[in-house]
C-alpha cells in the first residue's frame, strides 16, 4: 500500500500553509493511480464527496501531471482528516504562494558586443569599470563569456534552436533586445484561413493561427504562440495567451540568458536563443503552486532544454518535488535560484532549489564583483552546487529600450541557464536531453576559489570558457573509483586556541601516491574567516575547511603531496584543529 502525504514542517511553515489556504481555499490534489483512469464525472464525484459535499465544493481542474488536480471550495478542509476518511487520495497539499528571488532593495576572433550596455555587465567582462562609487571591481573577476566566444566563435549562436523555459513574470514582447528571440509553437503559427462565417466572427481580421483564437495544437490552450499565463490559474479559469511582463524580474532573467547582438542595450549570453515565456508570478512577484506545476509540465511536453527558476520559498511540496523529478526524468536542465536569506541551505532549505533526487537540477547562488559570495545569498556546501554573478546585475526590463541593474540569485540563475543552453547547442552528442551529464560537467569546468569552497559542492563559480574549451581544472578531478585506499596515522596540529594572525605553510607527503585525503580527527574554526587551504604540490587549490566538523576526510587531492596553509585574522580566537591521519590511493588500484 502506498504511503499518502500529508505535509509537515517546522510551526512557521505549518503556519504560513494555513495561513494561505485560508485566503485561497484552493489545494492541490493527487489521486491514486487507480483512480485518476476513471471518468471526469466520477473522480468529481469522489473529490466533491471528499472535500465536504456540495455545499463546500466549487469546482476542480485536472494539472498536466497524471492523477493530479487543482480543488476549490467555500471553506478550508482539515487536510489530516481528508486523508485518512478517503484512501483514494495520496496527497493534498495547500496551493500556497510561490514568490520570486530578487534582492529586496580556431582562426584568430576578436569579438566585443557592440551594444552600448555592454560595459556596463561586469559578470560577462569585469574590466574594472566603475558602477558607482560604492563598488570595488576586481579585474578578471568574471564568468568568463567574452573570452569563450572568441575562443570558440560558433559559442554566440550555438543556441539558435535551444529552448529556455523562462518560468517567472513573463517576458517583455516588445523589448528591442528580446523579441526576436521569443520562442514560437510550431502548433500555433502559420497561415489560416476562416472556414465558415463563425470563424470568422470569432477572430476577425486574423489570418493566422497565432490569433484565430482556435487550439490549433491541441493542447487545451488557445493561441500559445510564445507561451502562457497562469497568474489567474483556477478551477474556473485557465489562464491566458498574454504572457506579457509586467514586472520586471521575468525580462531581466530572459535578457541575461538571450538579450540579442544588436548595437543597442546589452548582450545576452546567447545572441540567439528560443525563450518560452511562461509566467506564473504577478506583478507583485507571487504565484501559486498550482501555475508552477503547469508550468513546468508545459515547458516538458513542449520540449524545452532548460527551465530557470528564479524564486522558491521554504516550503516544501511533494507533488511539486515530483513534478521537477520528472522534468528531470524528460531530459530538462531544472536551474534554480538558492535563495536570497544568507542562510546556510544545508540547514535551512529553501526550495525548489532543495529538491533531492532530481536529475539535473543546478542550485544556484550571487557573486560579486571579486568573484566572493554576495552578502544576501544562500549557499550550502551539500546543496547550492555552483555561483554566477548575481550583484548590480544590468539588463532587460519594461518598455521598448528598457534598461536597468537588479539584484539578487534570481539574477545568478540565468548565467548558468545561459551557459547550459550553449553547451547543449555546441554538443548535443553529449548534453541534449542529458542534464545529469550537464549538471556535472557544469561543476567540473567551475573555477574553485578559497572563499567559495567551503559554501558549495563545486567551491566554485561558472566558468564558460572552461565549459566551452572542455577544460576541467585540476582542483576539481576526483580519483577512478571509490576503493583502493590505504590508511595510516598523521599527526599536525594547530595550537589550542590559536592565535591571531597565524599565516602558517607545511606540507604532507605520501610517496609515490597518486592521490591523497587528509583526515581532520577535529577542527574549530570562526566560519568563514579563519580557514585551513589544502592544495596539491603544484599550487591547485582542492578543499578548504572552516567551521566546525569531527573525524572529517578533505577531498581527494592529486598527487603524493599535500600542501597545508592555516589562515586566521585578527578577532575570534578558536580551538584550532587536529590531522590524526591521512589515506593514499594508486590509480588502478580497486
């Protein structure tokens, strides 16, 4: 028998659930399997009968994920009884409010855009201009764009036929720097012609199926040219064609990933690039739970590449996690923002950025202008996988020659998205319909830095040259196979406490070893500041260790020698730390 869910949390969330629901007496259902076959009459009949009869009951609309609905009544349930009084439901779950992540507040190629914000988007070439005043830039302290597409030209329109799912505000149509590059549904375009005089009337002046207010494409949406609206999602009302923005946020995402080559405004990642606008998030940056399933399910059966997600929150839903297993399942790279609350996400999710077990989903976090973490982003050395530029970020928003800088992951997200969408492009053998393969070598080509390392599973920012190059750092290769190691006894120390100021180098030898780890018996350190640096021989940075942590193993580090520096500054004096042993492993050794 199947486990059913019922949603539990921490007293806010529960809280915040509660509170949600009490305002949209909406929910989201899943059936059991052998119930989502029968007829629409009878799975109304069992959803009214479970959810408090006619009186109660107003109306359901099945979501594009099998055996899952959207339920609306007069008054709020008690979720916990409706379960266990109807073994036909697995799940239901509040259709609580989603918000978006932004800050509050080969031949010799020489390519520079031409458009005339170009210098103005550092996280593509940070030359050290000036923004303001209040920003120091550190040269060089980019993700590397500009000199990926002069080492591999075909890199600027490799994307021409990838498509990235925008699911956010929608996307500004008439933006000079995004309308050419706004995706189009094969099903809905092309001449038409009015059959009878009903036709006629209803789309005059429309001779084209883009307007014909016909579902040429079957897909129960009418004329989805570019996209779809869920904002107004309800068992009544399902939604609409104008996918317009009317935000903001949704156009700045899409010109990061697409913004056209043209001598005006910026310079997408990607001069061409097919950008489905699928909005769920109104003005006021907030939508439902039930608009995201849509449109995620949408942005898989129309075959998207990549979907970026720029917004979340910390609560959990099962049948959201699914519907981006799924996703993942169909061969989408699922990009989400890590979160704008300077929380450690390891300890404290937020999600969807969070979600286990989900082939190719990219947690993303902010970085600066000297490539360090911003100070409002969330990071997690388990779950936040990579960083992209997310500071004083400039680029499309409302109006025709709209322009302006945002802040926040939901502007780090995008970088990645931009880059994953040329890679698949430049090698569809390797990455189409592959996310997995993508998310990992996404990881493998980042650039680890000292600051980073200890605050993501990569330590590292994207870096697109490497990506495009297929240049896998050295800090970031790992040994063929998880056995074959051999252990023995260490002994280093710090001193208890230790003092200020310590700036100490040794080294760890293991001869003849082809790779190494180093085993920390304890360390107590001041998080983020005071930081134990473990290179290989020749320089390359491989693990950092800061905080707290017992009987911990370093990454695997390359080579027979281990390079061991011990930084602190001048306040918080802690315990120090202790090596009791080291393990060494001969490649081909199992």
């Amino acid at each position: 028998m199947k486990l059913r869910g019922i949603l539990v949390g921490v007293i806010l969330t529960l809280v915040s659930f509660s509170l949600m629901a009490s305002q949209k007496r909406e929910y989201v259902i899943k059936l059991g399997e052998h119930i989502s076959g029968q007829s629409e009459k009878k799975i109304e009949r069992i959803v009214s009968s479970a959810f408090g009869g006619p009186k109660n009951f107003i109306g359901l609309r099945s979501l594009r994920s099998q055996s899952v609905f959207l339920v609306k009544v007069h008054q709020n349930i008690d979720i916990q009884q409706v379960l266990i009084n109807n073994t036909e439901i697995e799940m239901i779950e509040p259709n609580f409010t989603i918000k978006a992540y932004d800050e509050q507040n080969a031949l010799e190629f020489d390519f520079t855009p031409r458009d005339e914000h170009f210098s103005k988007q550092w996280g593509l070439n940070n030359t050290k201009q000036r923004l303001d005043q209040r920003y120091q830039m550190t040269r060089g302290a980019d993700m590397k764009i500009l000199e990926a597409w002069n080492a591999e030209p075909r890199a600027i329109d490799a994307a021409k036929d990838i498509i990235v799912a925008v699911i956010d505000t929608g996307i500004n149509k008439k933006h000079e720097d995004l309308k050419e590059n706004l995706w189009r549904n094969s099903g809905e375009f092309g001449d038409w012609k009015p059959q009878s005089q009903e036709e006629y009337d209803r789309a005059p002046g429309c001779w084209d199926k883009s307007c014909n207010k016909i579902d040429d494409d079957g897909n129960g949406l009418i004329d989805d040219l570019h996209g779809w609206n869920w904002v107004r999602f309800s068992t009544d009302n399902p939604g609409s064609a104008d996918f317009d923005d009317d935000q903001s946020h949704g156009s700045h995402c899409a010109g990061v990933i697409g913004a056209k080559h043209n001598e005006v405004g910026i310079s997408g990642i990607n001069n061409k690039v097919q950008l489905m606008a699928l909005k769920f998030l109104s003005k006021k940056g907030e939508g439902s739970l039930a608009g995201a399933i849509e449109a995620i399910n949408y942005a898989v059966e129309k075959r998207a590449d990549v979907i970026n997600a720029s917004w979340g929150g910390a609560q959990y839903s099962e049948i959201l996690h699914q519907t981006i297993r799924n996703a993942g399942h169909a061969g989408v790279l699922f990009v989400a923002a890590a979160g704008n609350s300077s929380l450690n996400n390891d300890f404290f999710p937020s999600y969807p950025a969070n979600y286990s077990l989900v082939p190719g989903l990219v947690s993303v976090a902010a970085t600066e202008f000297n490539n360090q973490r911003v100070y409002f982003s969330n990071f997690g050395k388990r779950n936040v996988h990579l960083s992209a530029p997310g500071h004083v970020i400039m680029s499309t928003v409302l109006g025709r020659k709209g322009y302006n800088y945002m802040s926040g992951t939901s502007m780090a997200a995008p970088h990645v998205s931009g880059v994953a969408a040329m890679l698949i492009g430049l090698y569809p053998e390797k990455f189409s319909r592959n996310p997995e393969a993508l998310k990992k070598y996404l990881i493998e080509t980042s650039t680890r830095t000292v600051a980073l390392n200890w605050q993501l599973s990569s330590g590292g920012f994207v870096n697109a040259l490497n990506a495009v190059k297929g240049i896998i750092p050295v800090g970031n290769t790992s040994p063929r196979g998880r056995f074959g190691w051999s252990s023995s006894r260490a002994s280093f120390r710090s001193n208890h406490p230790y003092a200020p100021n310590t700036n100490e180098t040794f080294e760890i030898k293991s001869r003849g070893s082809d790779w190494i780890r180093v085993k920390f018996g304890k360390f107590s350190l001041e998080e983020g500041v005071d930081q134990v640096e473990l290179y290989d021989g020749k320089g390359n940075l491989f693990d950092t260790l800061t905080g707290i942590g017992e009987n911990v193993y370093s990454r695997p580090i390359k080579g027979d020698t281990v390079v061991v520096k011990f930084k602190t500054d001048s306040n918080v004096n802690d315990w120090g730390y202790e090596i009791v042993g080291i393990a060494s492993k001969n490649e081909g050794v199992e």
